[in-house]
C-alpha cells in the first residue's frame, strides 16, 4: 500500500520560514519522481515542486526564489523548505507520485 504522509505545517507569519517532510513507503522510492503539491482554500490544486530519482528539481514561478525540494533516498523522505512565507502560501500540502496522493499537511501564513 502506498502511503505518504506529510508533516511540518502549522501557523507562521508572514516572512517566515517552515519546512515541510514527506515520508514515503509502499513503493520503491528510488524509481518515482516525488512532488509538492497544494490547495488553497477555494482553488483548485497548484503543482508547487518536483524532484526526480537522481535528485534534478524542478520548482514553480510562483515560489522558485523562496521554496526548495529535496529528497533523502536513503530515508524515502521528501521536503519542501519554504522562506519568505506570504500569506498567498496558505494552503494544504501534499507530497505526490504517479501512484497517488497522501494526506496533506495546513500551512497558514498569516500575523
């Protein structure tokens, strides 16, 4: 069964920093290109960042300069760091593969 499991959101103001984990298992980790994906409340779900098995990465315009993806093997984790939160960040975050997508973690930015 595949499970990811996203942790690390939570309430920071504008300006901050969180990072966000992905634990994977299930699934050979190694084989699949890992994302970041989100859902702001009312919107529809906006691809945020993709990191393939070799660990290339590949991140939205719209957070390319506060957001970075990685990825442990080793550990079958993933995770997002994210500074300079703005309040536009607000949403849940779902790390995904091609086989589906686990529970999500809230990140809400606000003062």
């Amino acid at each position: 069964e595949v499970q990811l499991q996203a942790s690390g959101g939570g309430l920071v103001q504008p300006g901050g920093s969180l990072r966000l984990s992905c634990a994977a298992s299930g699934f050979r980790f190694t084989s699949y290109v890992m994302n970041w994906v989100r859902r702001a409340p009312g919107k529809e779900f906006e691809w945020v960042a993709s990191i393939a098995e070799g660990g290339s990465s590949t991140i939205a315009d719209s957070v390319k300069d506060r957001f970075a993806i990685s990825r442990v093997n080793a550990n079958n984790t993933i995770s997002l760091q994210m500074n300079n939160l703005k309040p536009e960040d607000t949403a849940v975050y779902y790390c995904s593969t091609s086989l589906g997508r686990g529970q999500g973690t809230l990140v809400t930015v606000s003062s």
